[in-house]
C-alpha cells in the first residue's frame, strides 16, 4: 500500500479582485497536470453551480470564489492540460453550467481506486482513500459534521453559507485540501495501476491491457467522458403522457392488494414489515434469510426486504402477491410520480451514471435510476414510451443479443453453443436442442403459438401436450443458463420452474452433459479464483475475491458464485464500454448528427436527425458486433430499431 507523508502546504484564497490572481492565472496555464474540486449550491448536475472551487498543483492548494472563474476560462480549453478530479463527472457538470468546459486530459480518482479495491464494503470517497493513503491526515475530517445540520445532506449551499458565516478560514482549508488530496491520491494511485499486472481467461483476447493501468487509460478513462456527454445531453421526457398511464397502473397495484387480502384472509397492509413478518414467517413458516439489526429495542427480527419476498415469491402465493404489489408501487413512484420532477426547463431527463459503484464493472444511474426501468416484455404501463425523439429526430435502440450468452460461450468455448449462435439461433432454443434433441424449428413454433395466445389471437385449447413441453422445455434450460450466470442453486431453480428438487437435479445434469464446456468453465473460473484471489473479465478487468478462502461456508459460497458470474456480467460491462468509446471516436455527432442519450444494460439509445436514421443504422451495427478490433469465437450480434419514442424503437 502506497503512503505519502509530507507537509501540507498553507492553504490560499483568491476573489477577483485579490492581489495576484493575473499571475496566479499565468501560473495555472503553465502548469501541465493541475487538480480542481467545486463546493457547489447543490447536488443536480444539470442546474447547480459552483460557490467556491479549488485548485492544487505543484506545492499550492487555493480556495477561490466562484467569481474568478472567468478568468480561467480559456485555460480550460487547452487541450493540452492534464486535469485530476474526484468523481470528474460531477465538477464537469457545475464547471459546464457555468460555460466553463474541461478540454485536455481528464482523471478521476475515485474510479482509478474503483479499478484497485472492489471488494465487500469498499468505499471511494475521497475522504475514504485519503484517509487509507496517509492515515495522519486531518485536514478535511469533522467540515461537515460541524457546519452541515440534519436533512442538509443534498443541499451543500446551507452548510457552505453557514461555513462562510462561522469560520471562514476553516472553509477555505476544507476545500482547497479538496483538491490537494485529489491531486496527491491520484498519483498514488496511478503507480498502483501500473504495477498491478492483469490476466484474462479469454483464449482471444485483445493485447493491448496488460495492467490495470491500460485498463484505466485505454477504457475507463474515455468511457467517463462518453458518460459525461450522455449526462449532459439527457433524455426528452413526454410529461404530458403521464398522467395517461397512471390509471392503468393504480388499477394493477389495487388487484394486487386485493389478491393479498384475499389470499391472506383479512385485510393486509403490503408496506407493513411487522405484519408481513406474522403473516410470511409466523404462521406460513417462511425460514428467514436475515435479521434486522435490533435497532433501539435490541431486537432482531427477521427481515421482510427485497431478496426474502423474491427469495420465496416462485414457491408461497402470498409472498409472490407481496413482491409483485411491492415491485408495482417502486415503479409506481419512480417512474409515473417521480420522473415527472426530475424534467429540467428544457423537458430533459438527465440521469446520473456511476463507473464506480458496481463490483462487475456495470453502470449503476441515479437521480433518477433508469437501470430499473422494466424491459420492453415486461414495459406493462408503456413507461418507455414516455422517452420521446425531439422534433425532426428519431431515437435509435441498439440492443445487443443475449450478450451474456455469447459472451459465456466465447469463455468456455463450446462447440454446440457457438453452432448455434452462428446459424442465427436464439440461444435458448438452440441448447434446449442440444439437451432435448428436440428439433429446433418446434420450439420456435411453440413459442409464437403461444405469444398468439397470449395475445388473444389463438384460443389456450391449440397449445397441445407437446407444445406445452417445448414450451417448458426452453424456459428451463433458459432459466437454468441465468442459474448459471447467477448462482442459482437445484432449490431455488425447481421453485422457478414448479417442480421438485430431484427433477431440477436432473435437468441441470442433462445441461451440462450437453453443454460440458460450460461446467469446466465455471470450474476453471473457481480455480482461478482460489489461487490469485480476483476473478477477471475478458479485458482484464479483476474483482477482488479474498473471501474465496473464507471459513465461513455463506462467505465462501458467496465468492464462488461471483468467482463464475463476473467473468460473464465484467466481460459484457466491457463489451458495452468499448462500444460506446468507439461510437464516440467514429464522431456519430460530427457525421450524423448522432447523441448517445441512454445507456442501460446492454442498450444504448441514441438520438438521431430523421434523415439520417439509415445511414447511421449500419455504423452503430458494425461498431457494436466488433468492439475489440480481433474477431471472436463467439459474434457479437445487435437488434436496432427506430421510432418516436423509445417503446416503438425497440
């Protein structure tokens, strides 16, 4: 572990109109690499702005008011400048409100630490990994717990403007030390990268990342500025349509209650833990899956979360009713109320994307969180709708296929799994074959009878014995390929498909005797684990997995799932990443006129002048089914489609 210790330089303050600021101007735009920090009004990257920023280079840190940023405004344009940032998104953002955007280099600490220390419980804050390279440093600690009151959390201008009013002397050294800690984080960090050597299991993988280094440099560091640009470019939000959607939405989420009630036999409050608690594990004898933490009863009870209603939704009606309830009402509030109140002045939706914050590499968004937002088979209310292209545009959906699949196929390099996915074969379908020995053609038949059915068109009597196997047949080795991904165990794969743990036990076997490459894979994904510690992704990417030695059976099991899945979910991270840094290489705006305005999973929406639309379509097709420069055993293959609004495109 790297630990710098030296003295702290005093910290300095700049107005406008302070004694120096012209050579202090002169200094910064001599100066190569030079570190920035905003304190700002506000949290909301698409209306707040800075109140004082900071800066530190050399052995300076300074304070400035947000007034002098005029004077820095060509400066900020060199390409040539070297500008080092904690969580760079966000102070590009307050800088951009302002009319000042960041040219040259861009580096952000807090993902470079990301790349370094992923584990269970790791955090990135600035403070945090000041804190782990110079434990003697006190600087910024107890600023905001002084100056900042209950409920200031999202508004830094109160604590900012009570600071100002208090100790003022405190707030300059808390900001500038801002900046000088991001400044000297960043090139410890940088040697860490780069001693930090990386593998990958992938027969054919790219050469260029050899360290986490190049992974930060090569990957990471340009997709923070494609995630810029899609913040800040945000989403035409149809304000007007929501009001039509509700009361579709507000009828399910009370038949759903009412299924509760009925189910139940009394009337149910879904939103109250307690009763949950007497009704799911006192009298129906659901095992719980964890306790609460006592609070100030000291109590532990058992915990009616998320993951204990999913856990048992497939195998008890009333806790499936009570997932499906709680399931309609989060997205309920976040889409039909709350997006509503995220819209700027413009009508636009700009979510926040974070690189940092999930272990396998994928994006995580916030304010508000699109990654929820249900897939267009699952879109019951037509909330994608609600994403419309502005006028004389289209908005463009890639999406790529079953990218998990293709991406566990080129992994364990399976013979019968690349067969399919070269003629052109859903996946599912096409290993159902190969495990059935049904002919390929039936299950595709099965499937649209059924989708008629479904749709009204064709009564429930034309789905015969045979059809309904078939049928059954690809959800299982459909839900057992997600098992796969995922971790799920016989118990849990025989509650999803409604059968008993013996005859799960012998699906899976009749899996992998089809599919052999696939259980050496995940065994080779294990090895791999227990004897360097990480597992890694197609480029190198590695997750930290110490717990892989643990004693302790839950932790241990827990890192042997992850040991299997990151290789898949990092690779497929990976897959989308490199596609988006060449969307943006190859200029789609400068040519088309092209935006990348959403990113969520392995979709990425564009919007795109009409008279462009099929021109561009080709492009973005060729760059997303060839990221990585070299052919892959498995191809890559992407759905696009076009419409007025983001349902219709997809």
């Amino acid at each position: 572990m790297a630990i710098w210790n030296f003295d702290i330089p005093t910290p300095e303050y700049f107005t406008w109109d302070t004694p120096g600021i012209e050579a202090l101007v002169r200094e910064v735009a001599d100066t190569k690499i030079v570190a920035i920090d905003t304190e700002t009004t506000g949290l909301k990257t698409w209306k707040d702005v800075p109140m004082y920023w900071s800066l530190a280079f050399g052995h300076r840190r300074i304070t400035l008011h947000a007034s002098t940023l005029e004077f820095f405004r060509n400066i900020f344009k060199d390409q040539n400048k070297s500008w080092i940032l904690h969580n760079a998104k966000f102070d590009q953002h307050m800088l951009a409100n302002v009319g000042c955007e960041l040219a040259g280099d861009l580096e952000d600490t807090m993902v470079k630490h990301s790349l370094l220390y992923n584990e269970w419980g790791d955090k990135h804050g600035l403070k945090e990994i000041t804190s782990w390279l110079n434990p003697g440093e006190t600087v910024r600690k107890g600023f905001k717990e002084t100056f900042a009151r209950s409920g200031e959390i999202n508004n830094p201008q109160a604590w900012i403007l009570r600071a100002e009013r208090e100790d003022f002397q405190k707030l300059v050294d808390y900001a500038s030390a801002d900046a000088w800690d991001t400044l000297r984080c960043s090139n410890s960090l940088e040697e860490l990268l780069a001693s930090e050597y990386t593998v990958s299991l992938f027969r054919d993988v790219p050469p260029y990342i050899d360290t986490l280094w190049d992974y930060y440099h090569k990957i990471e560091k340009p997709y923070t500025r494609v995630l810029w640009s899609m913040e800040r470019a945000g989403a035409l939000f149809d304000v007007s349509r929501v009001d039509s959607l509700k009361p579709a939405a507000e009828r399910e989420i009370e038949q759903l209650h009412a299924k509760i009630n009925k189910i139940a036999g009394k009337i149910v409050n879904p939103n109250s833990n307690p009763q949950l608690r007497e009704l799911l594990v006192e009298e129906r004898g659901l095992e719980p899956l964890k306790r609460t933490k006592g609070g100030k009863s000291g109590v532990r009870e058992a915990s009616i979360d998320a993951a204990f209603l999913e856990h048992y939704a497939h195998t008890d009606d009333l806790a499936g009713a009570v997932h499906d309830y709680r399931e309609s009402i989060k997205l309920y509030k976040t889409y039909l109320v709350g997006l509503s109140s995220e819209v700027d002045t413009r009508g636009y939706i700009h979510t926040s994307y974070n690189q940092a914050d999930v272990k396998t590499g994928r994006l995580s968004s916030r304010d508000p969180n699109l990654q929820n937002i249900p897939r267009p088979e699952n879109d019951k209310w037509g909330l994608r709708s609600l994403f419309i292209a502005p006028p004389e545009m289209k908005l463009v959906v890639m999406d790529y296929k079953q990218l998990e699949f293709r991406i566990l196929c080129l992994a364990v390099q399976d013979e019968g799994m690349r067969a399919g996915i070269l003629a052109g074969k859903d996946v599912h379908m096409a290993n159902a074959e190969l495990v059935y020995k049904v002919p390929y053609e039936d299950y595709v038949r099965a499937k649209k009878l059924d989708g008629l059915v479904k749709a009204g068109v064709e009564p429930e009597s034309s789905l015969s014995p045979y059809i309904k196997t078939c049928l059954f047949q690809r959800n299982a080795i459909k839900t057992i390929g997600f098992g796969l991904l995922y971790g799920m165990g016989p118990k849990r794969l025989a509650a999803r498909l409604g059968i008993s743990i013996k005859e799960a036990k012998i699906i899976v076997a009749q899996f992998n005797a089809a599919l052999p490459a696939v259980e050496s894979g995940n065994e080779a994904c294990i090895a791999e684990a227990v004897a360097t510690g990480y597992a890694y992704s197609l480029l190198g990417r590695r997750r930290n997995l110490s717990e892989i030695h643990s004693d302790d059976f839950a932790k241990y099991a827990a890192a042997e799932r992850a040991a299997k899945n990151t290789p898949i979910q990092s690779s497929a991270a990976d897959v989308v990443r490199m596609a988006q840094c060449l969307f943006s290489e190859a200029d789609i705006w400068g040519t088309f006129g092209a935006v990348q305005q959403l990113q969520v999973h392995d979709e990425v929406v564009f919007r795109v002048p009409t008279e462009a639309v099929d021109e561009f379509i080709p492009v973005v097709k060729d760059i997303a089914e060839h990221p990585f420069h070299v052919e892959l055993y498995a191809p890559l293959g992407v759905d696009i489609g076009s419409g007025s609004n983001w349902g219709e495109a997809k």
